[in-house]
C-alpha cells in the first residue's frame, strides 16, 4: 500500500503515544500489516475497517480473506461488506447468538437480523 511505503520507517514507523502522528485509518492500516507479517495464530478484530474509505477498505478486506492463510480471525464488525467473505458469521442479539453459520445459511434464516442487514445496505 502506498501509505506504508510513504512512512519513513515502513511498518517499523512508531506511533506516538496519544497516536496522533497518524489517523485512525493508518493506525489501522499500519497494525493490520503488522499482523500480516506476524501471522498470529488467533487475530481478533474490532470494527478494523471503521475508518477507511471505501476503496482502502476494499483492500483491507482483501488482505483479511488472503494475508492469513494459517490465522483464526475473529471480526466484530457492523459493516456488511466486511464480512461476507467470512467462513462462519455469528450475529449477537442482546448478548446471545441469534444466528449462525456460513454467509449463505445466515442470508436464508426467514426475517434474519442478518438477512434485513444486508438487504439494507444493498438498497
């Protein structure tokens, strides 16, 4: 990505205490690229898009469905489109599972939280 190839480090570029030297996006990017050389074997993700434009959060996700081939990723997401490429979903209602299984299995549950997600944010 250009941005990591524009800090004067690369992706051994510190972030300042307060992070204030870098966005929320970069800070992002930058930690996701650290784990794509890491390669934990658990990776948890919180909203890890939330502040990307839509075409770095494109290539974010692709890095996610790619850069860990050997990797567990757990995403906490409420981005549709961060997820639908995901094995398995799991959606939470009030603290308890609601639904799960894979894209498809949740997307057929008759009047899913998930189903209704996706129809709205494809229309």
């Amino acid at each position: 990505m250009p941005f990591l190839r524009s800090l004067p480090d690369g992706i051994d570029s510190e972030i300042s205490r307060d992070g204030a030297n870098l966005s929320f996006g970069q800070r992002q990017l930058l930690s996701l690229a650290r784990m794509v050389v890491r390669q934990p074997p658990v990776l948890l993700l919180d909203e890890c898009t939330s502040a990307l434009d839509p075409v770095t959060q494109e290539a974010a996700q692709k890095t996610l469905i790619s850069g860990f081939p050997m990797t567990t990723v757990i995403a906490i997401a409420h981005r549709v489109e961060t997820i639908m490429n995901f094995d398995r979903i799991i959606v939470f209602d009030e603290g308890s599972i609601a639904e799960q299984g894979s894209v498809e299995e949740v997307l057929k549950v008759e009047n899913g939280i998930f189903a209704n997600m996706v129809k709205i944010h494809r229309a």
